[in-house]
C-alpha cells in the first residue's frame, strides 16, 4: 500500500500548544502583537558590519564552496575553549561541542536521541514549544510539567525521565526551581543573559547559567546555548550544544553527517563571537582584566590553519567585542525603559509587573485582570481581542501543555500573558493602551 504525503502529515500530529497557537490566530489580521517571541531590539551596526566582511573572506577561505576545510576542527576546539572558560568548566573539550542550526535543531536532535531509548521529558510550565513538538513527533511521552515553585503535574510514569531546566525560563524570564527527586538526563537550555538594568550595570546575569551548568553532569545531561537573542540574529541561527555523554556525540555527529554533512560556517563564527564575548565579561567580572582596557577574551590554546585567521583577527585584534558589550549595556538600559512604561501603564488596569519582573531575558508573564473559562477560555478572549481589537496576544496554552497541566499549576481563571520589553518605546505605549481598551 503506497502512503501520501497527506497520510504522513496526518500521522504526526501537533502538540497541543501548536493547535492552540492555530486556533488563537483563526481570523486574526492584524500586526500589532504585546508578546513577540523574539529580541526586537534591532541588531548592533557593528555586528552586521562585521558579517558582511566575513562573509567576503568566508568565499575566499573557499569555505562557503566546499563541504569542509582545515578550519573545522579548530573552530570546535575554539569554540570549547573559550566555553570551558566562560562556564568555568574546563573539562570541556573539543568533541564535547557541536554547532546547531539555533536551539530549535539542538531540542529536536535530543529528543530523537532520548526517545530512541525509552526516555520521557519532565518540563517546565511555561515552555518554549519545541520540546512538545519534538516530543510528539518523536514518540517521547512527556512524564510531566511543574512551575516555578517546583511543583510538579505528572502525567505518567514508568520510564527514564529527563528534566529540562531552561535557565531563566524563556517565557517568565526567571529562574524555576527544580522539582524534587533524581533525573536521569538532564536539559540545561539558556535563552539569553542580558538583564533589565537602569544604570551603567554589567547588562549581563549569567549566574544562572553558571550555577546550573556547575551542578550538571555532562556525561548524563547536556547544555544548550543560543546567540539568537542577546545578539538579535534569530535568522542566522546560531546554537551550541555541549555533552560528555558518549552515545548522544555519536548520534550528534551521525545525524549531522546524514542530514546537512557540513557546518555553516557563518553560524559557528557568530556563536564563537558570542562565547568569546561572554568570556571576556566574565574575565573582567572576576577582575582579569582591567575596565579601561580593551574587553577581549582570554587568549586560549589553539591551533589555527593560517595565519591571519579572520575569526582570530575577529576575537583578539578587532574592536567588535567592545562594541558589542556597548551594545548590551544599551539593550539593558531599553529592556527596563519599556519595563517602566508596562509597570506605570498596567498598574491603574490592576495589573502588578514588579512582582513577576524578570531576572533575565525580555519577557514577562503576567494574569490579566479578567475572567475566563479556563485555558481555553483564555485562548478564545485573546481571539476575541485579536479580532476586535486588532492587537495579538500571547496566552499560556501556546507555551506547552495542555488544560489538565496549566489548570493544576496556574490559577487559570485569568489568562495569563506574555509581555516582551525588547519593543520600541512607542509600541509598548501604543499596544498597552489597545489591551486597556480590551479589558474595559
């Protein structure tokens, strides 16, 4: 018997977070939206000066034009280099890191790689969707859902579980507390480190990460990194993934041979600019390296093919790190301008932002002051707002789970939204006075 396509798309069915994600645009027009899932903050002029020239010399390297060159293997011993530093876990080593198209490709590798031997995943409410859509399409079961306070729904049980920890949560932008009990596998997935800060602040929190990559076993676990948002390049689709654990390299490189065989070269140089740029924060942080200097990371050991290595020149001769740690420091200053714009607006709509203020990250999850039937219920109001009020609204179901989950964790007789304080001053004005409309 010969399968269609359709029949194939039949078969794998969506999370339930996608179908409502589906239901909540039905009819909708409009391009205004309260919650985006990305950094709108644009990206820094410097950063695309650069990639416009390493993109020249990339050609000339001919390693845009093959599938492979000297450089490869050097990149990753960089790359682990400078990530052992910055994570103050120097038993990092080349073999341990792999470049992925973002964080979307490292979850979606994973969870093939656990479902293949019996795992199920404990997740985090709010979450980001991959995991469910990955889960769902590979056939791994999810075992359960627990909230910032580590309380914990389960589903089922039975099988080995493994916990993702995504530090700060990407949804609520802080730190959840990990449920009670042992994990068999565990999920480090960090989505940004530029924090809200008024002043002249570091602009970077990564003591979340670093305490939670500290405590996790690599041979029986993994991290996942991003330079998506902090440096506001999602279409470039930078990621990092780091694990020891042997079974999960070998379908790494498996999997990379069978589906694109090569790296992109322009991804592994963004996320070796991010790390180094992490790096030499945290140097001067720790004191190694004096404020009215120049910011550049550590030099690390490595062996690089040639001299005058334009990712080399890129990290220790160029002025791009400053110029990038300028530039967080300004995205920091702009998240807690529109933080301040939020906090003033919403509290006459009854509202609170300071207590859910986030940690880290631009985005913010607060209940809004109406009541609704449910999850559900919440999705058909932020329909309803869509629709009549011409503004998007981003409610809970979207982000993981399902009703049995969120209404066990979550008081649910409000809907609960996301904000995100990367937009322009003029759009957080100009949608905040659309939802006070909505909610009158």
């Amino acid at each position: 018997m010969t399968t269609c396509a359709e029949d194939v798309v039949a078969e794998v069915r969506d999370a339930e977070c996608v179908v409502a994600y589906r239901r909540l645009r039905n009819g909708v027009r409009t391009t205004r939206q309260i919650g985006y899932g990305r950094n709108m903050y644009p990206a820094a002029p410097e950063l695309v000066a650069q990639i416009r020239g390493l993109i020249t010399v990339l050609f000339a390297q001919q390693r845009m034009t093959d599938y492979s060159t000297e450089f490869d293997g050097s990149d990753r011993q960089l790359i682990s280099a400078l990530a052992g530093r910055w994570l103050r876990r120097p038993d990092i080593e080349r073999d341990d890191v792999f470049v992925m198209s973002g964080s979307t490709e490292a979850i979606s590798v994973v969870t093939g790689y656990l479902s293949g031997r019996g795992y199920g995943y404990v997740l985090p409410l709010p979450c980001y969707y991959a995991f469910e859509q990955s889960a769902r399409r590979w056939g791994m079961p999810v075992h359960g859902h627990y909230n910032g306070d580590g309380s914990v729904h389960v589903t089922r049980r039975g099988s080995p579980s493994a916990l993702v920890d995504i530090v700060p949560n990407g949804v609520t932008g802080q730190r959840f507390r990990l449920p009670d009990g042992a994990d068999d596998f565990r999920i480090i997935d960090s989505v940004f480190q530029v924090s809200p800060a008024p002043g002249p602040g570091t602009a970077v929190d990564d003591q979340h990460l670093l305490d939670a990559v500290r405590e996790v076993d690599l041979g029986k676990g993994c991290v996942m990194l991003t330079a998506s948002k902090d440096l506001s390049v999602p279409g470039l689709r930078a990621g990092l993934l780091i694990t020891k654990e042997p079974g999960l390299r070998q379908y790494l490189e498996a999997d990379r041979f069978e589906r694109c065989y090569s790296l992109n070269p322009l991804s592994t140089s963004m996320i070796a600019l991010y790390v180094a740029l992490m790096c030499a924060r945290s140097s001067r942080a720790e004191g190694g390296a004096a404020s009215e200097r120049p910011l550049v990371p550590p030099e690390v050991a490595l062996s690089r093919p040639a001299p005058g290595d334009p990712l080399q020149r890129l990290l220790w001769q160029s002025p791009i790190v400053d110029a990038l740690d300028r530039y967080l420091i300004g995205m920091a200053r702009h998240y807690e301008a529109v933080l301040r714009i939020y906090q003033d607006r919403l509290a006459p709509l009854g509202i609170d932002v300071a207590v859910r203020r986030p940690e880290t990250g631009y985005s913010l999850f607060l209940p809004l002051p109406v009541r609704v039937d449910g999850p559900e219920g919440a999705v058909q109001w932020c329909n309803r707002v869509g629709r009549e009020r011409g503004l998007k609204l981003n409610p809970a179901a979207i982000f993981g789970g399902s009703d049995e989950p969120w209404t066990a964790l979550y008081d649910c007789t409000r809907p609960w939204v996301r904000f995100n304080c990367s937009v322009a001053e003029p759009d957080a004005l100009g949608t905040v006075d659309i939802l006070a409309t909505a909610l009158r």
